[in-house]
C-alpha cells in the first residue's frame, strides 16, 4: 500500500512538474497510468503466486 501512495504522489508531483493545462490530455495520462499499474499488479500477482 505504500508503495501505492509513493507512486501516485510522484506522478502528481511530475503533472505539477509538466503543468499541463490541457484536461482531456491528463485524463488520457491518468488513464494509461491506471491500466498500467493495474497491469503491474497482475504480472505481480502471478510473479508472487509462483
């Protein structure tokens, strides 16, 4: 769960870094970061699981 909460504050600080004004474009990023993690977690689950 930490690791969780490191991530998501490190990618808020990168959108701050970036300060992009353009909404559709960080919903889209936010988004792809989901589905990302959400892949990571499952290759994780497996990896463990073995």
């Amino acid at each position: 769960m930490k690791t969780q909460i490191i991530i998501h504050s490190n990618f808020n600080k990168m959108i701050q870094h970036l300060n992009l004004q353009q909404t559709v474009h960080l919903q889209f990023l936010f988004g792809q970061f989901n589905s990302d993690i959400h892949c990571f977690k499952k290759d994780y689950k497996l990896f463990t699981s073995n």
